[in-house]
C-alpha cells in the first residue's frame, strides 16, 4: 500500500515538474521574422522577366525556419493583381513553369494567402505579380527541417518513465 502511495506521488510530482519547465520554455522561445527580398529581374524558362514597379504587393514577414512543412505566403495588394508562385529546392535551379504552384488574383479585401509545401532543406519561392503592363518580383528563402522538437522528447521519457513504475 505505501509502495503504491509512493508511486503515485513521485508520478505527481514528475508532473509538476514537467508543466513548470513547459511554461519555462514557452517563454524563452523567440521568433525572428525575415523580410521577402525584392528583385529587379529573374529568368523563367530563358525569358528574363524585369520588374518595373514594387507597389502592387506587400508580402508579410515571415518566420524563415520552419517546424512544419507547411509555409502560408500572405501579404496585401491592390484588387485583381494575379500573382504566380514558384517553388524550387535547390539554388542552382532555374525557375520554370513546371515549378508553378498556383496562380492566384487578389480580390475586393486587398489581402492574399496560399499555402504551399515545402519538403525538407531549403525552399525558394518565387512571387511574380503582375496588373496590366506592371511586374512586381519578390523571393523568400525558408528552411525547413523534420525533427522531434525537444519537449516531445521530454514528454516521452516521462510517460515511459511513468509506465515503468507503474508496473
């Protein structure tokens, strides 16, 4: 009976001692945000395609390293700019139109949104918006990287741990 009792309060407390390190944690993580790099010009399949403007969209800053491999491109624009995005992994690649992820217009809100997947390593992307005779070129870089993060890793061994006092 008191072995039991014991368990149950070392459990307890291991317990504990996992929620106050989670909320540690959480507030020690930091996040540094990462600007889209405006381009003047940039090749598409041999055909050079310069920029003549940078107003017709504004993408939002975003977070370059990645804990999914899901990456949502978001920003502003003005209504019924058609933005083409472009993927590639790796740098040396050129962009072509087998690298066309969608093609999307920009409604009455002004604002934009589109996931896109991304797989492990570095992923450039490519965002091409164009309203009559302008063209506005941008690129971001986002990493990303498949990994447990660390706290799984922590909650793991102290549900095995758990289990095999437990028994």
């Amino acid at each position: 009976m008191l072995v039991i009792k014991m368990k149950r309060a070392f459990a307890f407390m291991l317990t504990i001692i996992f929620l106050l390190f989670n909320i540690g944690v959480a507030f020690a993580e930091g996040k540094s945000l990462h600007k889209a790099r405006y381009i003047d010009s940039i090749e598409i399949d041999g055909n050079k395609i310069s920029s003549t403007t940078k107003t017709l969209i504004e993408i939002t800053d975003y977070e370059q390293n990645l804990s999914t491999s899901t990456f949502v491109l978001s920003g502003k624009g003005s209504e019924g700019v058609e933005i083409s995005i472009y993927t590639k992994n790796d740098k040396r690649e050129s962009f072509g139109q087998n690298n066309l992820v969608d093609k999307i217009t920009v409604g009455k809100s002004g604002y934009f949104a589109k996931k896109i997947d991304v797989s492990e390593g570095y992923t450039y992307i490519l965002v091409v918006a164009t309203k009559d005779s302008d063209t506005q070129l941008a690129v971001l870089k986002v990493y990303y990287e498949k990994k447990e993060g660390f706290l799984a890793k922590v909650e793991k061994a102290i549900s095995n741990l758990i289990n095999s006092i437990t028994k």
